[in-house]
C-alpha cells in the first residue's frame, strides 16, 4: 500500500484552507496531487522507507495534525495503485483508514458492481449487465476477446487489466489551481431531477455573480454529484471561451448533468466549480447579433448592482423564488 487518497472534511466556506492541508501530505512526500475541492492522492513509496512505517501508519499520523492544526478531520482510502486507493476511499469512513493490501486486489474488486470502477460509464455498465457481467469478479473472469468485442479493443483490454486490480496510474504532482466553488446540499436524498436543476441553477448564478464582483472568468466548470451512498461522479467541460456569465455557466451546467444520465439517483449535494480563473480584463468575448444575449447581460449588470446594494437575494430567478 503505496498511494493515499485523502479527502478532507472541508465544508465550502474553508475551501480556502486546501493548500494548507497539502502542505501536511508534503511533510512526508513532494509526490502530491491535488484533487480539487478537497482531496488529494499521495504516493508514500519513499516515505515508507524513510520513516520505516507503512501507509496506513502515516495516515494516521497525517488524520491527528489535521485535526490538530486546523480541525479538520478527513478519510483516507490506501492501495497499492491511485485507482484503487480512489475506490478504497469510497468505503473509508472518518478516522478509519480503507486499505486493499498488496495480493488482494481481486478480492476487494470482486463482489464491486461493474460501474464503480472509473471510467466505466453509464451506458458501458448498461451492456456489460446484459451480458451478465455485472460484477468486477465477472468481469475479470471473462474472456478478453468477449469484452473487446462489447466495449472495443483498447476500452476492453483497459476494463479487462482493471478488474484484476492491475492499477497504472500514477500520482502527478501539481499545485491548487485558483477557483471558486458553490456547494448545494439537499435537506434530504433528492430524487426529482427539476430540484436537481433547480440547485443547478442556483449555484451557476452565484459562482457568476462572484466571479464578476472579483472581475474574473472560468475557463473550467466542473460538476460534482454526491449520493446517498457517499460515492460521488465529477465531470469538467473546457468552455468555448472564458466567461463570468451566469447564463453561460448554468447552460454548461445543465450539460454536464445530462451527460450523467443520472437515472432516479439518490442525489446528496451538487457542486459546481469554476476553475483556470484568469482577469476577465484580458478575456476576449466573441460578439454576436443575437438581441436576447446582449439584453441578458445588460439586466445582468443591473442585477449585479441591485445585489451590491440589497443583498444577495435582491435579484433571483423567478423559479427560485419559491
């Protein structure tokens, strides 16, 4: 066990404390990857020999100056690979380490339905089920030339080498790219997609109207879906062009959700968060002569304005209202 993949237990107002946080997981190691807003992976090879202690004995220590330093406790999932550790965080549990010990990765992968592996989509885990492969103990048990011809050649051999725990990932390090991120929680598990895009929505116009009060703009949107099982799918969309505009950002929003194809999901919280911020002074907008859009901006400033003025609720879209 080599990798850690952690998450802190940051709420969205202390988003901010995230380089802090890596900055204990670099006590120990300089291969450190952020993984936005509030996790990251961590390769322990040479901290093992260093400090003659395994993984999961410097998770721990790295769980106590957590929540020494700046109360935040977090979960911690240990493999011999990035994507196994990923998927062992899923069943970690707060000051509870989820390790799959060298050898034993087929046997943690066995009784996993199909789409908990990364990577496999909605639609790929829809044929492998009717083909009866429904598990990842299946799955690895199938013949390779079977799963090449249901999924393709490469996405086969990959789905193939992954279900029998064969990990190739590595850990890049880099650093927190500036962002901004709007977090809505549920008050319990929401099934009705409307309400679903009604948070949408909400967090769309107000990751806009902040990005505006600070004249910046996203290049990066990237949707965070949390379910009742506290498992959780992310997706990021490049924009045609950076922009602070709310109605461009809920429409890209809503795209992302679509692409889930998320089937009566019991849905925790959503989460949107603008990345690869830069000056909106330096943006270039392409024009159009479309009215509507220009018209849309302009109340857009007013809006702004009036929220400066009023308060943040002074202005809301109408389906917000109730």
């Amino acid at each position: 066990m080599t990798i850690l993949c952690v998450r802190f237990q940051l709420p969205p107002t202390r988003e901010a404390a995230l380089p802090e946080l890596l900055g204990l997981l670099e006590e120990f190691t300089p291969v450190v990857e952020a993984l936005p807003p509030d996790g990251a992976l961590a390769d322990l090879r040479g901290a093992e020999r260093y400090f003659g202690r395994d993984a999961v004995e410097l998770a721990s220590v790295l769980r106590v100056r957590a929540l020494a330093l700046y109360g935040v406790d977090c979960v911690i999932g240990a493999g011999p690979g990035p994507m196994l550790a990923r998927m062992a965080l899923r069943d970690a549990r707060p000051g509870l380490t989820r390790a799959v010990p060298g050898g034993g990765e087929r046997d943690f992968l066995a009784a996993k339905p199909v789409a908990a592996l990364p990577g496999v989509g909605t639609a790929t885990a829809r044929t492998l089920c009717e083909y009866g492969l429904d598990t990842l103990g299946r799955v690895a048990a199938a013949p390779l030339s079977t799963l090449q011809r249901l999924v393709g050649a490469k996405a086969g051999r990959e789905l193939h080498e992954k279900a029998q725990g064969v990990d190739r990932g590595r850990v890049v390090p880099n650093g927190v790219s500036r962002s901004l991120a709007a977090d809505r929680p549920f008050d319990r598990d929401e099934l009705d997609p409307d309400r679903h895009r009604r948070a949408l929505l909400s967090a769309a116009g107000d990751l806009g109207a902040r990005l505006r009060a600070v004249d910046k703009v996203c290049r990066t949107l990237t949707l965070t879906v949390r379910y009742a099982d506290r498992s959780a799918t992310t997706r990021s969309r490049t924009l045609s062009e950076p922009t602070a505009h709310s109605a461009a950002l809920t429409r890209t929003a809503y795209d992302l959700y679509e692409s889930l194809g998320l089937q009566r999901a019991r849905v925790r919280s959503l989460a949107l968060r603008a990345e690869s911020l830069t000056s909106a002074e330096h943006a270039s907008h392409q024009l159009t002569f479309d009215p509507v859009d220009e018209k849309v901006r302009r109340i857009e400033e007013v809006a702004d304005r009036a929220r400066a003025k009023f308060g943040p609720r002074a202005v809301i879209p109408g389906s917000l209202a109730a």
